[in-house]
C-alpha cells in the first residue's frame, strides 16, 4: 500500500468522512486493510472496523494483530460478535481464539451458535502444530455419483464462504475420503461425466492424518505442488482441509524454528517485538548456561599446559585465531547438512559420500588458510622472527579445519539418527566441541615440535 | 510413495512386463513416477520414460533431476525432443534448460518450432532470480466484454495446458493488463454477467514487474495469499504468471541462501550433494581467510597484555568461555533480528525499543551467567581459591554478554541501512568483533582488580 494512499484515508478519517472513508476502503484489498487498521490507535481502529461492509470486516478481522483482535472484541456487541465468529473460517477463528486470553475466548465461544461452538472445541483440541489444530473443515463436498453439472450446481449453491472451491472431495456414506476432484477437471470434462469417473482415487489421492505434525504436511504439499491438502482421523474420515496459504505460513514458521534452533534458542512463534524480555531470555539462557559450562573442558586443557603457555606466552595469541576459525569451518559444514537433510537433499545413507566430500574440503580449505597464515604471522611479526611458532600453528591449523568440518557434517546426520532435531547440532555448539580439540591438537604439536 | 510399492514396479520392469507396468504407472502421481525414475539408471529410465502415455510425460520430465533429463535428451529422437519441448510448460523448460549444457540446449532450440524458440530465448534473457526468469506465459487471457458464460466457454476450450485456470487475466488491445478475475468469481457470479463488472481493476489488482527480484515476488504472496502473480513489464503490458508452486520453491530458496549467508558461505543454488570440491571450496574459503585475518587483532591484544598473562597464567584459561559465551549470545540476538527483518517483523525505525529489549535481555542472562560462573570456578578449583580472579571473570562475563547482543542486534539493522544483506551479520561475523572486545574488557579488569 502506498504512502501516499494511507495519509489519504488518514485524512478522510481526521475529516470525519466516513462515507468516502467506507467507499475507498471497500475498494482495497483486505490485507491492505488490515495493515491501515494496524496503524489506527484503538478508538480509531473500532470506529473504522466498524464501518466496513459486512461481506469483508471478517475477512479483514482475520488479517489483524491478535492485541488488534481483541480491541475489537472487547468494543462490539455480543450480536456482532456472533456474527463476526460465525463469518471466520474455522481456522482462522480458531487461530484468533489461540492467542487471546482465556475470558475473551469464553465470551467469543458464548456468542457463537451451538454447532460452530462445538467445532470451534473440537478444533482447539488438537495438539499445537497438528494438522488437525492448523486445518478448517470448510470444504467442498461431492457425491461420487454427481454428474460435473450437478457437481458445478452444488458448489454455486454451496461453496460460498468454503475456504476453497479448487479442490472438491469426495466422500462415502461413512464420511470416508473416497476422491478428490479438481474445479479444472469439472471445467475440462464433458457436463455429463460422473464424478467417480474422473476423480483422482487410490495413488493419486493424497491426505494427511489430524495428529501429523504440520512440517510433514508442509513436506507432501511441497513435493505435490498441491493447493490444499485433505485431512483424515483414523477411521480414514474426512475431518478437513490445509489449504496452500496456511502452508506457506507453516513453511515460514518451520525456517523460523530452524534459525532459532541453530543459534541455540528454544524456539518461539512469537514475534521479536511482542516478546517480552524474561521470555526472550528464558528462551536463551539454558544453552548459554550448558555451553558455558561445557567450557570448563577447555579451561582444564589450558590449565593443564599451563608450564608450557608460562614459557612461551607467544602461544596464547593464536588461540582466538585457531578457535574461530576451526567454529566458522565447523558452522559451515553444519549449516549446509542441516538445510540438505531439512529439505531431503541428503539422506542419511549418503553420510559416507557426505564425510570425504567434508574433508576434502577442510583439506584444501586448511592449506589456503595454513599458508595464509604463515605469511600473516611472518609479516606482523617484529624483528624477531619466531618460524617454528608459526609452522605449529599453521599445522594447528589445517588439523582444526579438517576435523571441524569432519565434525559439522557427522553431528546433525547422528542427530537425526537418534531423532533429535539436526538443527540444534549448528554453529555455537560444534564451536564448544571444536575448541576443545583444537587446542589439545594445538597443545600436542607444540609440545612435540617447540619443547 | 511406498517402498514395497516401488518394489513391485521394479519386479515389473524386471520381468519386461511392460503392459503391467505402464497401467500402474498411468494410475500414479507424476512426483512418484518422476521419484522412481529417478532411482533407475541410465538405461532403464530412458525405456520407462518412454512407455509413459503422451499426456504425462513432460509433466513428470519437469520434476526429474537434470541429469536424469540430459540423459533422456540424449536418447530421443529430435522429433520426440521437439513435442516433448512443446508440452512443457515454458517456466519448467527454461528451469530445464538453464541447468544443461550448451550442447543440449542448441539441440531442445533446434527441434522447437519457431514461436516456442522464441519465448524461450526471451525467457532465457531475464536476469537470475528475476521475475522474468522464473513466470511462465501460459496464463489465461480473458476480454473484459466477455460474459461469465463467454468466459468460461473460452475457458474450457484453451484452458488444457495453460499453468492454471484458476485466476484469468484480462488485458486491453494494447495487451496492458486491467484486471484479473478468479474462477471462483465465474463460478460464483451470473452466466451474464460482463466481465468488467467482476473483475477486480486498480487497489485490489496486484501485479510484479519483469525485474523485480523473486524475493520482492514471494513476499506479495505470502502477503496477499496468492495463488498466481501477474508480471508485467515497463509499459504495463501483461508477459507472464508465476504460481504459488515456483513462489514456494522461491520462500525455500531464499531461507536456504540465508542459511548459507548466515554461516557465511557464498549462497549456491545447487543441491550440496551435486556440488563439486572446488566449488564448495570456492563458496566458503573467502569468509575464513577474511575472519582469520581479522583475528590479528584478538592476537595483537594478547601479545599487548603478555606481561601480565606472563604473571598470572590463570588468566588464560578462562579466555575460550568468555569468548564462545560472547559470541553464543551474539549469534542468538543477531539470528532474531535478522529473521525478523527478513520477515518484515522488524523494521528500522524499531532500532531503539530493539537495542533497549537486547540490552536488558543480556543484563539478565549476563547476571545469571556470572553467578554459575562464579559458582563453577570456585567448586572446580584446587585447594588454593583465587577469588579476585573468579570476580573478574564473572564481572567480564556480563560486560561480554551486554556487548555481545547489543552488537548482535546493532550489525544487521545497520546492515539494512547501508542495503547490505542484514544476513551476513550472523554469528561468524559478530564472534569475530565481539572477541576482540571481550578481551579488551577481560584484560582491563584484570589489570586494574588484579595487579
């Protein structure tokens, strides 16, 4: 939305014209909309929410901020509200009633008539991120012995406000998933086709379970290329549907979880903004707090060539260099299997290809980096030339990139062996692994090579 | 698709019983048949690739991995090539002939026909990642005088082929697009009704320019929960769609170049598995060299502080914990803000509510941090306690946690400011800065507390 354009409604706004104000803004898209109300102080917001044509304010109303949501739920009257729920879809009300506290979900459940109530329940119960607590039950249904015509006759008279009329399935007397049917198959077939003749049954037919975790459901809609995607309970029963905008959101979230989990936070849905600091550092100071401790490990190393750093203080001052740079190879190995396995690029059998491919990186990569460095170490240093120091720690050096990267590609694939998340086996922690090893390799080559 | 599934179709193939095994296959979903080609060799493919029925084969050629579709080109005739060319949809055979060599490329061109050839050299023009390179021209065109009626006949008649139906175009005689209208719009609208009147004109129609980047494309998707985007070029005039299929393998793209940036490798397009040595030599060695110099710095303060490093060796072995600790805290607030900025949850004007929050959040997990630290190093000493070095320590500690999140958090929003990519200021990066400053701090408590 432009600039421009939002001063322009601001104005209107300011001006008290709201019959220009309402004639505009039932000329935008509710997104837009959405993001204009967004700006609104609160009095503005409802007064504005309020004069929005029927046919969109729900619609608009599932596109806000859930403090926005409430603002708006606690000002209308308990009519308007039933009608407002009773125009979301599913989905959405029940992602708005997710976020809100517990005594505007009661007066929100008071409001709505018995069998959307009853849905609305039903729904909250499924476990976070399920599919079943992610997807709406407003879909097309058709009979397996419609003609297309009749099939195009029931989604005129029927398909208003499902969340898609692209996708229409087909179900038996049991309720069960028997087919699906596309809104382009009934446009290419002949008027007078049966359903059960052109639906996509047996291999082609696709559908998740209510408990499947949402980033499994995002996986299948990826490969298919589908645009909604049916949900089943356990009897094979059709409970709903997961349409391509809410995966989009899951793929998202997903990422969102990968990042966190990689630089060692538990994850949050929550946006940075709206999260409070005694969360935020809740959700950061148990790593930090293990991994802290963990370097205990390398302190001891270092105590233990405590006479030989005492002797030769010019040692010391590699550390930080050989530390860093073995964490920065070890992050990026990491980083890429974790994505190749998170995408199902790479598989677990291929970790052997996955480890020589490793090394031989880290081989090459440490010898740029060795021979780099001794010309480094050779050029800053002062008139006194200390070779066998840099040699050690060139070597030091080859060794830390080699072992780094051999460790970051095998951690998240073992991860995943023992089903735990590959992503939190990412930079911060191979960097306290790798630490430790580097500066015993570092220690040990002194010792040989200086004592 | 199932494992003993794929078993029986190899049975199949084994036995030669090519009838069985093309009426299996015509019943399965193209991903899974283009799956289990994939698991053939060379031989075996090509002959199953060519027992496919007509109207799937360049379906399933689409999803194919590249090799595997060179080696088809290889072994079919030139005029297989050309229908085969023909029946793509043009973004997929674009995608297709980006990825092969020149000689395969001049031999698809030379058994295309004349207009097709022609489309796919424009396409093959656009710049990488532009909107241009990734649309496709297989859209649905509608005249605004049309009628609902008129519309959907048009529809059915030119519709088979086209990337979709589901949202139409309608372009004026100089081809610049005036509005877009949705099957569902002539599904749910009056057999007589006009067009212009349901199309949806000005506000509401949302539309992406030639070079626009994929990135800008995916984010009025998600925005607007699209199912197709129309692009248009400098003069308004409509040349292509792109479908929330390719704008979800963009948002998956884009995570994994973040990722890669994140980690500070040189982002790749290609699958980790297919990329060679050298190249993942090439993609990582310029960020190791560059950070390994920068650590001349950490290694000048230390060689500055000898003496008294000399004095009291002790000191040395806390540097890899205040260090990772300092850089752990980095990376989480820096691996926040820069997703938040990616996902548009944060923008610059936030800076100040963001840098007051991280510097709170590290006054608490610094606190905390200090006290375990205090209490670690006092029951892991040896008889004789050092405590003036355990506060110092503790004392840096909180230092290098505040600093570390205030320069996480600072990095990328500065990045933005200055149009660098904010994802380059990630972990590596920061623990590289902050381990400078964390030294400094260390070594100046340390000189004024200790000596």
């Amino acid at each position: 939305m432009e600039k421009d354009y939002c001063e322009n409604l601001l104005n209107l706004l300011a001006q008290g014209d709201f019959s220009n104000l309402k004639r505009q803004l039932s000329e935008m898209n509710v997104v837009d909309i959405a993001e204009f109300l967004g700006t609104l102080e609160k009095g503005q917001l409802v007064r504005v929410f309020r004069i929005l044509p029927k046919d969109i304010s729900a619609s608009v109303f599932s596109y806000l901020e859930s403090e926005d949501q409430v603002d708006i739920v606690g000002s209308i009257t308990d009519n308007e509200l039933g009608s407002l729920v009773g125009e979301l879809f599913l989905d959405d009300a029940v992602d708005f009633l997710e976020e809100v506290p517990a005594n505007v979900v009661t007066r929100v459940l008071a409001n709505t008539d018995h069998k959307t109530r009853q849905m609305i329940n039903t729904f909250l119960k499924y476990p976070e991120n399920s599919a079943g607590s992610i997807m709406t039950n407003e879909m097309v249904e058709l009979h397996d012995r419609f003609t297309v015509a009749q099939a195009i006759a029931h989604i005129r008279s029927t398909g208003v406000g499902k969340e898609t009329i692209y996708s229409c399935y087909c179900i038996d007397n049991g309720r069960r998933l028997i087919g699906t049917v596309s809104l382009s198959d009934l446009i290419f077939n002949n008027e007078g086709a049966f359903i059960r003749d052109i639906m996509h049954e047996d291999e082609k037919m696709i559908c998740v379970n209510t408990m499947d975790d949402q980033e499994a459901v995002a996986d299948i809609a990826k490969k298919y290329d589908l645009l909604s995607i049916p949900v089943v309970d356990n009897e094979k029963r059709l409970v709903g549907i997961i349409t391509i905008d809410d995966i989009v959101d899951i793929i998202e979230e997903e990422n969102t979880e990968d990042f966190e989990k990689m630089a060692l936070m538990h994850p949050s849905d929550d946006e940075y903004l709206k999260t409070g600091v005694f969360t935020l550092v809740k959700n950061r100071i148990v790593w930090l707090l293990v991994l802290m401790v963990s370097a205990t490990f390398t302190g001891k190393i270092i105590d233990n060539f405590e006479g030989m750093l005492a002797v030769m203080v010019g040692l010391t001052a590699s550390i930080p260099m050989l530390m860093d740079t073995g964490g920065n190879s070890g992050s990026q190995s990491s980083t890429l299997i974790i994505r190749g396995l998170a995408l199902g690029e790479i598989q677990m059998k291929d970790y052997p290809k996955v480890l020589i491919k490793e090394i031989q990186v880290g081989m090459l990569c440490g010898i740029i980096l060795a021979v780099v460095n001794f010309g480094r170490m050779y050029l800053i240093a002062g008139p006194e030339k200390n070779i066998p120091i840099y040699i050690v720690t060139s070597l030091s050096l080859i060794c830390a990139v080699v072992l780094s990267k051999a460790i970051g590609c095998s951690l998240p694939i073992i991860a995943k062996v023992f089903k735990l998340d590959p992503a939190l086996m990412a930079g911060p922690l191979i960097t306290t692994i790798v630490d430790a090893l580097v500066l015993i390799i570092y220690f040990a080559l002194a010792k040989t090579f200086l004592m």
